[in-house]
C-alpha cells in the first residue's frame, strides 16, 4: 500500500500543485500559527509534497514519501 501510494504522488508530482488548493490553504492556515513562536527555525516540514508552502524559506527541511516530491523541493530551494 506504501509503495502504491509513493508511485502515485511520484506520478503526479509535477502537477501537485495545480490542484492541491485545499492543501496549501491549510498549510497558510497552520503558517500564521508559526507566527505566534519566536523562532520556529529550524523547521520540519513533514509531507511536504511540492515544497510550495516554504518556497524560498531558510531553515526549513522538507520530507515526502515521494522522491519526486522531494525534487520539486530542492527545485524551491528547501533542503
């Protein structure tokens, strides 16, 4: 089932964000939350898919289950 589901994200993954809008409302939802911490950094972005949330952030290290993913990530600059 891990497998399958790694596939299908590696699939789509270069057009993730075209329509994943519900996840990255959340995501910007969950942001202005980090807000109320001084210094949330370093910070771990756990499924992060495309990265598209922290695009051009310093300290945060995106994790997917998708090596794709994580490629569209470096692509944004997150480690």
């Amino acid at each position: 089932m891990k497998e399958k589901i790694k596939e299908n994200f590696s699939r789509a993954a270069k057009e993730y964000d075209r329509y994943a809008i519900f996840q990255l409302e959340a995501g910007k939802r969950l942001l202005k939350r980090l807000k109320l911490l001084k210094n949330p950094f370093p910070l771990l972005d756990l499924g992060s898919g495309t990265g598209t949330l922290f695009k051009g952030w310093k300290g945060v290290f995106a994790l997917d289950i998708s090596t794709a993913m994580v490629m569209e990530c470096k692509k944004q600059g997150l480690l």
